[in-house]
C-alpha cells in the first residue's frame, strides 16, 4: 500500500528513518469533544500524514512537541503541563498486524493559554506502511 506524504514528513524521512523503525500515517478518521460543546463526539479527521519513529526508550512524530517515552515496542506516549493548569496527553500506537495507527489526544487547561481554546479530547484511526 502507497500513502501520499506531506511534504513535512517527506523532509524528515531519510535522517530520521535511518536510524529508527519508522511508519508513515495517513486518511486519518475518528471522533473528537471539545468541552464548549459539553464534550459530544463528533466525526473529525487530520488533513496531513504523519511519521512516526520508535527508538530505544523514545520516540519522533511529526506535529507532536511533546517529550515521548516509548513503552513496548509499538506504543509512544508524550505527557506535558506548565504551571499555570495546562496538561496535554498524546498517545500512538502502531497495530502492526493490520497495519493501522491508533492515537488518541487529550488536553485540559487550555484556557490557561489562549482563553478562547476548548479542552478538548480525540481518538483517531489512521493507515501505516513501514517506511523504507
């Protein structure tokens, strides 16, 4: 299967792919709740692809600027917060047998930084080819 690149992630694929098992997302789907509309679901998807890298005890994914810890062999993690109530939680994970990228986001605390931003919560099903 060919997924179509962003040009972002055709960029980054040969010094990041090098040295890491890496995986190209894209024709993302899923739901997502913003908590100014009482947190009910509603279809939503991402526009661009994704890479995404696991190395030992780490990982890389493009658009995500949080720290990840890599738990497993197919599971990223990346947590973050600042002192004024914002946390933000991301997770991936590749199902390497269907070839298929769960992810799921959450954030709460966002008025804290822009006050017009939502809290907000995501889960998202994406298709993954190994990038080689």
């Amino acid at each position: 299967m060919r997924l179509a690149l962003p040009l972002t992630c055709l960029v980054l694929l040969p010094v990041v792919a090098s040295a890491a098992d890496c995986w190209v997302a894209a024709r993302f789907h899923g739901k997502s709740a913003m908590s100014h509309e009482g947190y009910r679901f509603t279809d939503d998807h991402f526009a661009d692809g994704m890479l995404i890298c696991f190395e030992d005890g780490q990982g890389f994914v493009t658009g995500n600027d949080l720290p990840l810890v890599r738990f497993g062999e197919s599971t990223l993690v990346g947590w973050g917060e600042n002192s004024r109530g914002l946390e933000v939680v991301n997770t991936y994970q590749i199902d390497r047998e269907r070839g298929k990228l769960l992810m799921t986001q959450s954030r709460i605390g966002t008025a804290s930084e822009i006050s017009i931003l939502p809290d907000y919560a995501a889960v998202f099903v994406a298709d993954v080819v190994r990038a080689d």
